[in-house]
C-alpha cells in the first residue's frame, strides 16, 4: 500500500513554509500538484506569477534556476522546483513523492 505525499517547500524575502499534503490515490495527489503549479504561476498568489514561461514551460528570463519532471506515467514521482539565482532562498518547490507502508 502506497501513500502520496505532496510537499511544497516555498520561500520569499519575508515568509517560508513546506506545506505537507497526503492522499491515498495518485490521481488526487497528482490533481493537486498541478493545481499547486498553477497557483504558483498566478500573479495574485506567488512571485512566480512575474516570471514569463515560453510554450514549454521554462522561464525565459535566465535568472531562474528551473526543474520539472511531469511524466506521470506508471505513477512515478514528480516535481516541479523553481529558484531566484540571485537569491537561492527565494524558491518553491512543489513534489509529489510516494511512500510505501508495510
């Protein structure tokens, strides 16, 4: 039996979280990871809202250290994580992680 972890690790200039949450099915974990990323991409929630992505998802703008993984296939482990070069605090990093239980 699997559990599906969420964790979203977030930083700014002036507050910092990892918000942890736990689903019993990948397609509910998985649902949430993307709501996350387009949450974070939303100008009214995240300073990730400033940064303009090109067609495939990347920031232009190379001041951003950026790495994903959104194969969801055969339920693997996805992440999404993007970071201020400028400022390595300045970061949200939002991963679907999924732990065995015995």
């Amino acid at each position: 039996m699997c559990v599906y972890i969420i964790q979203f690790d977030w930083s700014t200039p002036d507050a910092d979280d990892i918000e942890l949450y736990v689903y019993g099915s990948y397609d509910k974990a998985y649902y949430k990871f993307k709501e996350l990323i387009c949450a974070e991409r939303n100008l009214d929630n995240s300073w990730v809202g400033n940064i303009e992505f090109d067609d495939d998802g990347y920031p232009i703008d190379e001041q951003y250290e950026f790495d994903f993984e959104d194969n969801n296939y055969d339920e693997s482990e996805v992440w999404w994580h993007i970071t201020d070069k400028d400022d390595y605090y300045h970061h949200s990093r939002i991963d679907l992680l999924i732990k065995e239980i015995q």
